[in-house]
C-alpha cells in the first residue's frame, strides 16, 4: 500500500500537472470506486466544470480543493489503497487493464484512476458538506509527521498507555497519519528498537530516537520519490527510488548493511515485520 511518501509524491506531481485545469467530464468503469455521493451520476455532475484549485494530502487521503467560477466547488477525495494509480495521460492513449475511473480535462489530458485490487476510493464532497463527514477515516487521523502536534512529548504521552508492540502501534494511523509497513520497519532499524519491543517499556531516550528517524526516513523517501515496492507509480508512471536504498523492508535473508548479520522477518498482528536481531535491541 502506498505510504506517506508515495502519496506525497504524487500529492506534487499532481500539483505539477493539473493545477487551474478544469475537468470538463469523466468515465466510472467500475461504480464501486466512487465511495461518495451514493450515485455514479451525482459524483460526476459534481466534478463537471470545476477546476482544480490545489491539491492536498491528508495521512494517505489525497484531496483535491474544487473551485467554479471563483467559487468553492467542493473536493475530490482520493484513497489509493493497496494497488490504486494515478496517471496524468493523454486522453487517446490506451487504457490499461484495470483503469476504473477517468477524468477528463480541458487541455484534451485525463487523470486516470487504475487499481488491479479495486479498494481504492474516491469522493466527490460538495461545499454544503463538511469533509470530514463524507469521508470518516479522515476523522481517526492522528497528527501529521511534520506537523508541531507530532511533538516528542506527544508521541512520549501516547506510546505510555500502548501495550502492544512499537511496530503495531505505529501503524496505528490515529497515532501518526501516513505511516506504514516499509517505513516504520525502516525506522525502527534506524533507531535500535525490535518491533516487537512493548510501548510501555520504551525509554525516553529510544522514543527520542525513534521520533527522530521517523521523520527522517519519510522525509529522505519523499525526496527521491517514495519506493517502487507494490508497483508504485507517481502521475507520470515513474517508479520512486527509495527501495534501492532500503536497510531491512523487503531484504529478509539478506545481510545487514550495517553489520552484515541476515535480515529478519516476522509476523506482527497480520503485518511482516523486517529487523536485524545484532542492531535492534
């Protein structure tokens, strides 16, 4: 599934692309894509004629802001899920195999929507709405990565009351929005903690630790394009670069490269969780 750095990625390049474009049609392929309004037709009378005013991301909600004839037009939410793609093409190109949605837009581009899996989502939400009511995971975010609210005491105060592993905890998106899978394995590594260490036995100093590789290894992902694992994309179909550099995810059997002990993996309430039994205590 796409984290932080993937749908931040494509978050830019969309800004990048459509940004003052209006959307002047589109083309449901598959209905259940459209999470919001109940009606396929309600959802693209919505988006007709509404420009793109900016683009927003929210934990891994990305969310369009709408404007129409200098009014708020309300916003199109998009949720990529495990395998959703959003590609910026031009309208005559082929379509790929499981493109659900497609947008299209004035300068004769389309945004497409692809998704082998189909779990991804998409909302239109109109300006008599409150965003956080048509689409509900927005209200069990917890605080952005980067933002002051994800503060050291912050994350001290909600680890203290957690007795359940630091890697499940982490995944927990009303503990921090984004986060997933690759990079709280990659910062865990980087701070020294097993993902199986309690969040009640955690040390200031380790949460300390911890805080600040978090927002480090998202932070590096972001500026070489998230990683390419589970085939992502960015709008312009390039893969992201991280997973080149990656130091446990997706490298069990394979040594460390810090002190060339074979990498570790487990399972974690469902989730594989990747370490190095000689660096993480």
């Amino acid at each position: 599934m796409p984290e932080l750095p993937e749908v931040e990625t494509v978050r830019r390049g969309l800004n990048q692309m459509t940004r003052g474009l209006e959307i002047v049609g589109g083309d449901v392929l598959l209905a259940r894509t459209v999470a919001h309004p109940f009606l396929v037709a309600d959802f693209l009378a919505g988006l007709q004629r509404s420009a793109i005013a900016q683009w927003h991301r929210r934990g891994k909600y990305l969310l369009a802001e709408l404007t129409r004839s200098g009014q708020a037009a309300g916003w199109l939410g998009v949720h990529l899920r495990m395998t959703g793609q959003l590609l910026w093409l031009l309208q005559d190109d082929p379509l790929q195999k499981h493109t659900r949605i497609r947008l299209f837009f004035s300068d004769r581009r389309e945004l497409r929507f692809v998704d082998m899996r189909t779990f991804g989502r998409l909302w239109w939400v109109s300006p008599e709405e409150e965003l956080d009511n048509a689409i509900a995971g927005l209200q069990k975010l917890g605080p952005e990565p980067f933002s002051a609210d994800f503060s050291l005491d912050y994350l001290a105060q909600a680890l203290s009351h957690r007795r359940r592993p630091i890697k499940n905890a982490l995944l927990d998106q009303s503990l921090v929005a984004g986060v997933g899978n690759i990079y709280a394995d990659e910062a865990l590594f980087l701070s020294g903690i097993r993902p199986t260490t309690l969040c009640t036995v955690l040390r200031r100093t380790q949460i300390q630790r911890l805080h600040k590789q978090l927002i480090q290894v998202l932070q590096a992902s972001i500026e070489v394009g998230g990683t390419s694992f589970s085939s992502f994309l960015d709008v312009r179909g390039i893969n992201g670069n991280y997973g080149g550099v990656a130091q446990v995810y997706n490298r069990e059997g394979q040594p460390c490269r810090t002190c060339g002990q074979p990498i570790q993996r487990i399972k974690l309430a469902g989730r594989s969780a990747h370490f190095c039994l000689q660096c993480q205590k």
